[in-house]
C-alpha cells in the first residue's frame, strides 16, 4: 500500500534562499528554494548554511539553464499532502504515479526498487519473461546467422516474432511513464530503480533528483546484420528517456550506471557485443528546456543523445535545447553528449577517461547535425588514455564553441585541438550563432574537478566543505 504523508515543514526558508549562492554553485542543487504558503519566514542564523541542502519541495531556481526557461520548473513543488507518496517498490511506484495524474505530485523513493520483478517485488529472470513466447536465444541465433542468413536484411520470421513478444512483456515490466507536474525524488541514500525506464513523453515539469538508476538493461537485444559493416546488436530502453515534446525537465543529483552488468561481462554473438544497454539519458522527439546537473554518470557507452535522427520529420529544429552543468562522466565510451539540432550549453562537468574503463573510449563531445554545442570550463582528465584531439567526433556537424577548458590540468581549445588532427573536409568552425545566457553561476576551470568530484549524485544533508567559492555572492 502507498503511504501518503503530509509533507515536512520546511524551516529557514528565507535563510535557504539567502545563501544558495553559498552552497556550490548549488543553484542546480538548490539555488532557488520554493517559498510554502503560510510557512513564515526566519530570520537568517549561521545554522541555516548547514540545512539540508536538497529537499523536496525545491524548484529549479531562476537562471539555472534551459529548464529555467518559459515559466521554470517546479516539478510537484505544489503538492497536497493527499499527494505525496512514500513507495518502496515497483508496484506502489506506479500506483503513486497514476493516482496523482497531472496533478502536483511527490514520489519519495525509499530504498532500491527493482522493476524486473512480480507484485511482490520477487525476481523475473529473462528466461520467465520469455515463457510463453516461443522465443529461445540459441533458435534465435541459428535462425539469423549471418553465414545463413545473410547481411543484407533485417530479421523476420518465427524467432523474431517470438523475441518481439518477449520484449513487449518486459516493456510492460520495467518502462514507468511519468506525468506532469511531478517530482521523484530518493528519501534516502540507496534510493532508486534497477533495470527501470522511466518515460517522461508528452510531459511538462517534472523534475527527478536524488536517485540511483542502476543496469537498466534489455533481455532481448535485436540483431540487425545492415547496420554498420558488420552488423550490430541493439537494445531499447534508457534509464531516463525524455521525448515527444517534453518540456521543462530538471534531472539533478541523480547517479547513471551499469553496475552490477557493466558491458565488459556481456558475451558476443556473430563477432559483436550482445549488447544489453541502450542510453542512460537521452532527449528526443522535439523535446525542449532541460537542465541535467550534479549527477554522476559511469560505466556506460552510448551515454546520451540529444536528438535521435539527422531528418527535421521529429520537430527537433528550434528545440532540443538543454543544459549539462556540474556532471561527473567516468569511465564513459561516448555521447557525453551527441547532439543534433539544439543550442547545448556544457559546462563545469568533469570528465574522468581510464585505460582500463568498463567500456571502450570513443568521444566525449558529438558534433551532430545541425548541432550547436558551447563547451566552457569543463575538466578533463585523460589517463593517458585519450589525446586532446579526441574528446570530439564530428558526425555531421560543422561548428562549436570551445572555451577555457582543462586537459590533464592544461588550458586546451578543444576545437582546435579537434583541428589539427582532423582532415581538411571535416574541419570545425567556430560557432557564433548564440551564446548561454541561463547560467546561475560558473566555478572557476581549476575548482571542478574538485566541486564534482565533491557534491554530484545522491546526496543528504548539508553541503559538505567550499564547494563552488567562485561562485559566491
């Protein structure tokens, strides 16, 4: 049974407010403070800088990126207290979620909810959903050979249909729409999803913060033999998928990762990964006025893509406009982020790039098409795994703003870096067609590493030591 709570009182709220440009550049994390009706305000105490530093009630404060935009985000700040919801798992996470419909609503998450799973919570394995269906990997993998089959078209057939009919089942298992007006938010450390999808499609204002997405991962990749070279295995499914016009979306202080099945286990069939994993956060489908901040993203490959196809069929131009501020990416292959049509603002994110990740190095920074991304003040540390020049791919873009980056603790124009190794024909120019103006605060280059390093994913309580001194008023 869900449990509604009424909502704890929110002391020192003017306090709150007066000091967030004290607490880390934490206009993402709690910049701006909502004021509750009736609640009045105390005056200022040098206790109120160690108040916990995000709760949830708190909105995206002004300025801080594009889902500042067009009104803000306040996600299920409005809530009743017939609408708060205490859940711990899968199924009263869904009934919390469509008891509310639109209206404000608050989902406090209590420890790790697996979404792979009965009524009860009891495990469903792959092999159980696949019950019923015909479905069987070895019939799967004769059938579509590519010695047999061929290279030149898409699976169809008896196999297929059965894999179609199992994935349809663990679709219905683990992907979670979530409604307007709505904030999920983790009530304590180890809050969160394994193996979830969450659906923020044809939504407005929602905000998701303090939270673990752990492996969310596909039981019945598909085998296309025409895609690339040598063909490719691919998976549906994001951690969080944010499409179809969604707008207004705040993810903050969240942790993304494929822990405990990261890709390094994962067995090859026909000469390619089986690959398990489709994104850990992309936006999609004409969806607008984002900001992801303070969150914690590794061992994950094909990270996050703003914009899915290069066609304007999608309602993408003029939209897909997001911010990424204050993100840690570690161990991560690529699409950090890969955009496509919309004015991307990266910046104070830290990269962290090993010889010996879970997953392959590719790029961090994807220069679709018709792409505009300003990279500013963003730390990379290579671990000798990386050269300057690669931190970007060009993938039909022509243009991007670099400024003021670190590179092993060196200031690199990465554009430029970019173009000395590149071919004449896929040189970058710079972009001058628009420049960030949404931004609460910026740290210092030098300070991310350590800010991040400090204060993203999960986190309860106060902010913890100077984080963000340059951000200070």
């Amino acid at each position: 049974m869900i449990t509604r709570t009424s909502p704890r009182p929110l002391h020192s709220l003017a306090s709150l407010a007066s000091t967030a440009r004290h607490l880390a550049c934490v206009a993402a994390a709690a910049a701006l403070v909502a004021t509750v009706p009736g609640v009045a305000a105390a005056a200022p105490t040098a206790d109120a800088a160690r108040a916990t530093a995000i709760t949830e009630r708190q909105v995206l404060g002004d300025g801080d990126g594009w889902g500042s935009a067009d009104g803000g985000t306040t996600g299920g700040s409005a809530a009743s207290s017939e609408h708060v919801y205490d859940v711990s798992t899968r199924s009263e996470l869904l009934a919390a979620l469509d008891s509310a419909g639109d209206e404000p609503a608050i989902v406090r998450v209590h420890g790790n909810i697996p979404m792979n799973a009965d009524e009860d919570g009891a495990p469903i394995t792959c092999e159980e959903l696949a019950a019923g269906t015909g479905f069987d990997l070895d019939a799967y993998l004769e059938a579509y050979d590519p010695e047999t089959w061929g290279t030149d078209r898409e699976p169809e057939g008896a196999q297929e249909d059965s894999r179609r009919a199992a994935a349809a089942k663990q679709s219905a298992l683990i992907a979670v729409p979530v409604p307007s007006n709505t904030t999920i938010i983790g009530a304590t450390g180890g809050a969160g999803f394994t193996g979830a999808s969450l659906s923020v499609k044809g939504v407005d204002n929602v905000i998701l913060r303090n939270l673990e997405f752990a492996d969310t991962y596909d039981c019945f990749p598909s085998w296309d033999p025409t895609d690339g070279a040598d063909g490719n295995w691919n998976s549906e499914y994001d951690s969080v998928r944010i499409v179809d016009g969604s707008t207004n979306i705040w993810v903050d202080h969240n942790a993304f990762t494929d822990e405990p099945m990261t890709d390094d286990q994962l067995p090859s069939y026909f000469g390619r990964i089986y690959q398990r994993h489709d994104g850990a956060l992309d936006l999609t489908n004409g969806s607008d006025l984002v900001t992801v901040s303070w969150n914690t993203f590794r061992d994950h490959d094909k990270l996050t893509l703003v914009g899915s196809t290069d066609s304007p069929d999608r309602g993408d131009p003029g939209r897909l406009r997001a911010t990424f501020h204050h993100n840690l990416y570690e161990g991560v292959g690529q699409r950090a982020p890969r955009v496509r049509f919309g004015q991307v603002d990266v910046y104070n994110n830290h990269y962290a790039i090993s010889e010996d990740q879970t997953v392959g190095y590719g790029y961090s920074l994807g220069v679709g098409y018709d792409s505009h991304l300003w990279v500013e003040a963003n730390s990379f540390t290579t671990g000798g795994a990386a050269e300057p020049g690669d931190l970007i791919s060009v993938l039909k873009g022509t243009e991007i703003a670099t400024h003021g980056n670190l590179v092993d603790r060196r200031e690199v124009d990465l554009r430029e870096a970019y173009n000395a190794q590149a071919p004449e024909d896929s040189q970058l120019a710079e972009d001058t067609s628009w420049e960030p103006a949404l931004r609460a605060c910026v740290d210092e280059v030098t300070r991310v590493d350590a800010a991040v390093q400090s204060w993203s994913g999960p986190r309860f309580g106060p902010v913890r030591g100077r984080i963000g001194a340059d951000c200070r008023s």
